[in-house]
C-alpha cells in the first residue's frame, strides 16, 4: 500500500466569522460568516485555486493561513505541525515559508524603496544573506522574475502594473517560500500581462518546487495554470477537483454556472449560458439549508432544509449538492 505523505498545508474545518456591532453602545448584533467550515490540503509544487463571485471568503481563507487574525474555528497545519494556535512570537518561521502577492502591488510595495532594497529587505530581515551574497541573491531573483537588472535602483512607481507584480513575485520569493498565496495576483492586469505572469509563476513553480494557492474570482484565468480547483459559494467549498475534470464536467450546479460564463477559444463549441437569478445573499445571514438554494436552477424542498455535505462523488472530486447526478443527466436550463 502507498505511503499516504504529509500535504504540505493542510486546513480543516477553518472558520472565520467576523463580529458584527451596532447601535450607540457599539454592542455586538450578529457575525459576519465569512468562511464556514472549509477544508483542503495543498501539496508541495501544486497549485490550489480558489474560485468564486465577490465576498464568497476566498480572501480571507488566505489570510487565516497567514495568520492575519485569529480565527473562529479549525485546524491549519504547514508540513504536519499546527500553525493556527502558535503564540504571536514564533510566526516568523510561518512568515518565511508562507508568503503572499497581492492583487495592487502598487499598495503593497513601499513608494519610497528601491527595487534592489523591497527584495533584499526579506533576505535581511530574516537574516538568510549580507554582503556580496546579498547582492548576488538580489541579481538572481531579478533574473528568475525577467526584471531588467536596472531596475535595481528604481523606484516602484517607475514601472507598469505586469513590472510591479514581478517585483511582489521576486519579493516573496526571497525568504525561500514553500508556498505562495497570489490573492486575484493577476486581476488587474491586461489580459496579455495576465498571461506572462501566469506562465511566469507556472515557470517558477516548476523550477523551484513552490506551492500555490491562487485566489481569483475569474475561472478563466485559473484553467491553464492550476492543478486542482475549489470553489466557494457564501463561505463553503461548493466542489473541490482536479482541474480537467472540472472544466470538461463540472459537477455542482454553482460550478455549472460560473463555467457557463467562460469563453470558450474553439468557435465551433458552444456553451450553454446558465444565468443565476439574483445576487449572492449576506454572508451576515446566509440561507438555510443549501446556501447556494435561492439562485439554483435545480431547487427542490430538501434543498431548503438540509444542507448538503461535502462528499466524494467519484474521481477523487468532491462536491456538495443533494442532486446527485452527473453533469451530462442533470436537467437541462433554459439558453440565457
Ligand atoms: N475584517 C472584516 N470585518 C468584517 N467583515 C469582513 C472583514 N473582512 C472580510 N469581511 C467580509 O467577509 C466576507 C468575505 O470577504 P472576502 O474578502 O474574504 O471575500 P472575497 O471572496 O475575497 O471577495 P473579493 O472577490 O471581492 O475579493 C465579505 O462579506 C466581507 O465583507
Ligand atoms: S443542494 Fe439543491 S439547491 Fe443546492 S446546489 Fe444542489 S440542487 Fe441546487
Ligand atoms: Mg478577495
């Protein structure tokens, strides 16, 4: 039998819920369900990609594996040890091994640093080079991430969007990381941009052996660049498969829709539109039973009463939906 190996991250059951106050006194109304009760592992050299509409939690799964905040409910654990519980003065291992690359680098990136200085500054912090090293590693990165090595003594604002999202890649990649978490990494970038910065991290990937979570709420980008997708709905992974069985037949409802919307490149393919009524509801008050019910072209009366679980449906994909049908004999829905 195969030795089962320990995922390099491993998340169980996280919850986030933020509190909710009001009134003059400021007293506490209700929660903010953010994420509720989500589960995944990610392997050394894989990528993870979070996918779903704005405010499902995929953010903030990301940052309660950075240990941002504290969080609700769960487990995280990086290599089998647990890092959701750690005292504040022993996260700066975690900090070096889990790095992240935010969507506006611009924000991110100290307007008043050099380029060469933003790269060097996690190499010195966590004491890892000095000296000519600490040049040498400087050059090196800014090679890996096709930053011209002039940029060494620029500024951030001296360069477009795609430079500026480099300069984050070569800045998380400087401590060594195990794994990257790219929140909507690529979002705000001309698709072509997009593009080079993909096949950049898919580059680095394969090179250097990293691990990424990629947060994103568009599938379209993920597809040439993930290994296994989840996808969110209201604060739950709504399906969780590897990413050919996902695109060619995506078993949730929710995950029919969202891909129904994706272009496909062969004209003579045609897609199905599936158009959901209605807007995601408050995670602050979430529906009963299946979240995703008051949108599904599928409901029926269970749906509204018994939540789904996570289950395994076959193929090593997981999915949450009481249909239990395949892609291919679910009902048909209306062309939009
Ligand atoms: N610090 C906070 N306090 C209260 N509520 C919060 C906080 N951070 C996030 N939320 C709420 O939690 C929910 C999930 O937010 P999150 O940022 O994780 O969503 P997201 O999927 O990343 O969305 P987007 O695609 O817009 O980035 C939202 O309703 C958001 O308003
Ligand atoms: S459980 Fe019901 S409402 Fe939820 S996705 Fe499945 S069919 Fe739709
Ligand atoms: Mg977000």
């Amino acid at each position: 039998m195969k030795a089962k190996t320990t995922p390099l991250l491993e998340v169980n059951a996280l919850k986030k819920h933020f509190p909710l106050h009001g009134g003059l006194l400021g007293l506490r109304t209700g929660n903010v369900y953010a994420v509720d009760g989500v589960s995944f592992t990610i392997d050394r050299g894989e990528t993870l990609s979070v996918v779903g509409e704005s405010g499902c939690g995929k953010s903030t799964v990301g940052k309660a594996i950075l240990r941002l905040f504290p969080i609700t409910d769960g487990e995280v654990f990086l290599d089998g040890e647990r890092i959701d519980n750690l005292p504040a003065g022993q996260l700066r291992p975690l900090r070096r091994r889990i790095q992240v690359v935010f969507q506006d680098p611009f924000s991110s990136l100290n307007p008043r640093q050099r380029v060469g200085d933003i790269i060097a500054e996690p190499i010195v912090n966590f004491g890892i080079a000095s000296g000519s090293e600490l040049e040498d590693r400087v050059a090196g990165l800014m090679d890996k991430v096709q930053l011209p090595r002039d940029a060494i003594h620029r500024f951030p604002h001296e360069f477009s969007g795609g430079q500026r999202q480099r300069i984050g890649i070569a800045r998380a990649l400087a401590p060594g990381a195990d794994l990257i978490i790219c929140d909507e990494a690529v979002s705000a970038l001309d698709v072509s941009v997009k593009a080079q910065i993909v096949n950049l991290l898919s580059d680095l990937q394969d090179e250097l052996g990293l691990a990424l979570l990629f947060i994103s709420h568009d599938l379209a980008i993920v597809e040439h660049l993930t290994h296994r997708v989840a996808v969110m709905y209201l604060g739950k992974i709504v399906e969780l498969a590897d990413r050919a069985a996902l695109f060619a037949t995506p078993h949730h409802p929710y995950t029919r829709a969202l891909l129904s919307a994706v272009p496909v490149p062969d004209p003579t393919v045609q897609r199905q539109r599936i158009i959901l009524r209605g807007d995601v509801p408050s995670p602050i008050n979430p529906p009963s039973g299946c979240r995703f019910h008051t949108r599904c072209p599928f409901v029926f009366d269970r749906c509204r009463s018994e939540e789904p679980l996570l289950r395994d449906v076959g193929l090593g994909r997981r999915s949450a939906c009481h249909l239990d049908v395949v892609p291919e004999t679910a009902p048909t829905v209306a062309a939009a």
